[in-house]
C-alpha cells in the first residue's frame, strides 16, 4: 500500500514470511511508488519501484536489484495486531479495507478474490515460501513466529512460545537497551517496547486483557500507550523495527542472533 501519513509511507505485508514492513517511501530525495514484482528472494516479498523498476526486499528495505542497488528505505516501526486490540487504543480509527476483487493479477487475466486466503493452509504445512527451500539454523522449528530486535549492535529474536511460557511478559536487554516483550491479548501476536521513559526504567507486568502495568500507569500492550496514571497519555517507543516474522525469514536475514529462552530474564 502506497499512502500518506504526514509523509509518504510505504505498507507491506508478505503472508509466506509472516512479515509486516513499514517504511518511508522516499528514494533519491522523492517520494516513490512500489508495486509487487512476483518474485522471491529467502522466500520473501520483493518490491520494484516505479520511478526505475529497481528491485527491494521487503524484510531488509533495500533495493537488491536495478539502478538503486545498495539504498536502503528508512524503516517506519509498526504492530502486527488484531483489528480489536487497535479499535480499543484508536476507536476513531481508518481502516483501509481491499476491493472486492481485481481484475487483473499482475499481467495476468483473471479474478483474485480478496476474501478469500490463498494461504490458508501454509501456516501448518512444514514447507517454507514456494519450491524446495531449508532452513540452516534449527535452534527453532522454521514457522514459529517471533518478534526481531536489534539494538546497540545486538540482535534478539523472541519466539512466541517461549514469551507465553513466561507468562507473556519478557523483561530483557538487548545491547545497552532495556526492553519489554509482550503477547497481545489473544496470545497470538508480539509487541516490543523500550521500557524506559524519561531516563527512568520501568518494570512491567502483565495486567490482564491485553494491557501492561508499570509505573503505577496502565499499558496498552499492542500500541505502548499509558491510559492512566502518572504516565497517562505517554507512548512507549518501539523496540522493533523488524516486528513480528517465521523464523526461518528472521534467521535467512539476520547473521547472528541471540534466541531468547523462558527463564533468559
């Protein structure tokens, strides 16, 4: 998705690699167009640009192929949520909502049905992205879903089970940064928070229905927002600009990483 949000910004989602990337879609100094290329690279979403049919990754935000090989979008942090967690935090929301189908798929005639998902089964299936791929680093099962932090030259990844194993609230440090980890409130999704505000650093608990408590404040899990008490109405920063990703995506692109394990904190 293509839009404006105070300045140009880029959405996109790559349902093989579980992966949400936002960034600014400025290149060169000028807002730029993408548009999907139907191609692959470690199984995830490659993007061209229309001002020069470039190639980029999605995951890593950098052109791979064409004239702008080597740039690199500047990453925007966002939230894989439910559509519930974010009414509650933004009840005046927008929701972008798809065509109730297309009429042409890339150069191809034909239908594509938008409420209808094409991957459905891949989340349970053992095979990853399309063709015969593998996965080097087995320290996980390749589609268990885990958030990706890197900070002060630290990379961590936090694998969703090992979160709720925790009781679906991780306390960490991840180079010189301290970060809160937490489940949304179906227990499905990750949301990162640097847990320090103001200079000071905060300790958070779980408090039930989607929400953190720290600082005698109340906290918004999936958005970092304070809804009361002496922080009321303060964000959280974001601790990820990767988000929430399969492993077998975080581990294809990230060298080395740290695998966060219940009872780390």
């Amino acid at each position: 998705v293509n839009d404006e949000f105070g300045e140009p910004l880029l959405v996109t989602f790559c349902p093989l690699c579980d992966s949400g990337v936002t960034a600014v879609r400025t290149v060169a100094g000028e807002p730029t167009r993408f548009g999907v290329s139907g191609l692959l690279w470690n199984s995830d979403l490659v993007m061209y640009d229309a001002a020069t049919d470039s190639l980029w990754s999605q995951i890593a935000g950098t052109a791979i192929r064409g004239s702008r090989t080597g740039h690199r979008l500047a990453l925007v942090p966002s939230e894989i949520t439910t559509l519930g967690d974010w009414r509650a935090a933004h009840p005046d929301t927008q929701v972008l909502l798809p065509p109730p189908a297309s009429e042409t798929v890339g150069e191809r005639d034909g239908v594509r049905d938008y409420t209808q998902n094409p991957y459905a089964s891949y989340d349970s299936v053992g095979r990853i992205g399309i063709g015969q791929n593998s996965l080097d680093d087995d320290r996980l099962e390749p589609k268990v879903r885990v958030l990706g932090v890197r900070r002060d030259g630290e990379t961590v990844a936090y694998p969703l089970p090992a979160v709720t194993d925790a009781g679906g609230v991780v306390e960490d440090t991840v180079g010189d940064t301290p970060v809160v980890v937490a489940t949304g409130s179906d227990g499905s999704t990750l949301h990162g928070w640097v847990r320090t505000v103001d200079g000071e650093t905060l300790s958070f608990e779980p408090a039930g229905d989607g929400r953190l408590a720290a600082g005698d404040s109340t906290w918004l899990t999936a958005t970092g927002e304070a809804v009361d008490g002496p922080y009321e109405e303060r964000s959280l920063a974001s601790a990820s600009d990767a988000g929430q990703l399969f492993w077998f995506a975080w581990a294809d692109f990230t060298e080395e990483t740290r695998v966060y394990e219940s009872g780390d904190d």
